[in-house]
C-alpha cells in the first residue's frame, strides 16, 4: 500500500457506458495526477490539479472528465469511450513545494468493448 | 516540450552482474529525475532520483548519475537479485508548474531480467 489508493482494480465497460474510477490519498500532499499507461508508449500525462484546481489539461478528449472534489480525491468521469482507450489508468500525487517525483497508486486495467 | 528516450527496451543479466539503463533528455531546462520501478500488477515506485546540482548519488545497489553537458542520466544496479526483475523508468522535469504540481516526461521503460 503505497498511500495512493485507485478504486476499481479492473474494470470492463461497453463504448456506450459511463463509468467513473477514484483515486484517495492519504500523504497530505497537495497535487494529484491522471496518467495513461499503453504497452510500448511512455506514461501519458492526462490531467494536473494542484490544490483542487486544475492546472494542466494535456489535450485529452471530453470523453475524460476529471474532478478533484478535494486534495485527497480525484475522480476520472468516463463516457463513450473508443476502444483505443483501453489502457492502465494511474493516479499520482506529490507535495510541490519543492519538485519531488510522485508516489502512484497501484491503477485501474480498463477494457472498453 | 520534453523528450525523454531511454535505452535499451529490454535487458537480462545474470544474477549478481551490474545493469545500466541510460536516458537522454531535451530540455536543458529540466532539473529533477527520478527513477521508477514497476512490478507486475502494481503503479511504478520510486526507487530513486537526482536533481541538476548534483551529478551522481548512490543508494546501497543502485546508483544514478548524471550529464548535464550531454543531457543523459543513468541508473546502475550493482549485485543484481532476482527481486530486482521488474520494468524501470527514467522521468524529466523542469520544476514546479505555474498553478502548482509537477510535470515529469517519461520514457519508454526497460524490463530488466535477471536470470540465476
């Protein structure tokens, strides 16, 4: 347990469902992350909140939505999804008052079908 | 925006020989570089990192040092152990993003194998 928890493990949804996965963490840090993982690419970084606000958007479509209710939770909205999204969806948080790497949770294995 | 290339995709070493895994970067604004470790069914860890004013640390097994001049960075495993099998990361960043957070480039990952 690295103190960054990601709920669910796996998860299976048709292109026309909506889905959400969460994210807690218990460090008291205060920026989150959503990165994708796909075989044979490097870590894609999705979105940045810092302090609850979101500071980075990397061009992700609207079919990814994300919302950060409070520094301890992050949320990552699903909905009409492609197949190419099928993919390892992780959760990072840090403490950015001086640069450090991320502590990640363990990610949620999506399938879209 | 930052590029990082690690190299090479896959490695096997006999159990208790050195390893090395070596990146490059673009961005000579960069500063912070950590190293991760991810095991079969978990998020990467990370093992170790290094930061722009300094050019080697160490820690007991593993090592990394950096070039800024040549903008590469290496991880070295010494005495590898079969536990040490696992895919490894290099990640780049230039620090601390306007707003907060920070942004860390990845490469492409190595699976390191270590074999008895």
């Amino acid at each position: 347990e690295t103190g960054v928890t990601q709920t669910p493990r796996h998860l299976v949804m048709g292109m026309t469902n909506k889905k959400s996965l969460k994210c807690e963490q218990h460090l008291g840090h205060n920026a989150m992350y959503w990165y994708k993982q796909s075989a044979k690419k490097p870590l894609e970084l999705m979105f940045v909140y810092s302090l609850e606000e979101r500071v980075e958007n990397n061009s992700v479509p609207s079919r990814f939505s994300p919302e950060c209710p409070n520094s301890s939770h992050l949320f990552l909205h699903l909905h009409t999804l492609q197949p190419e999204d099928s993919a390892l969806y992780l959760c990072a948080s840090s403490q950015d008052e001086t640069v450090m790497g991320y502590t990640f949770g363990s990610g949620t294995r999506l399938t879209v079908v | 925006g930052e590029n990082v290339e690690q190299h090479p995709s896959t490695l096997s070493v006999q159990e208790g020989d050195s390893a090395v895994i070596k990146c490059t970067y673009s961005d000579s604004a960069s500063n912070y570089f950590p190293w991760y470790k991810q095991e079969l069914g978990k998020g990467p860890q990370l093992i170790i990192d290094i930061r722009s004013n300094v050019g080697e640390k160490k820690d007991q097994r593993i090592a990394v040092t950096l070039n800024k001049t040549a903008k590469h960075f290496s991880l070295h495993i010494t005495e590898t152990q079969p536990e040490d099998s696992a895919v490894y990361f290099c990640a780049a960043s230039r620090g601390v993003l306007t707003g907060g957070g920070n942004k860390l480039t990845f490469g492409t990952g190595t699976q390191l194998k270590v074999e008895l």
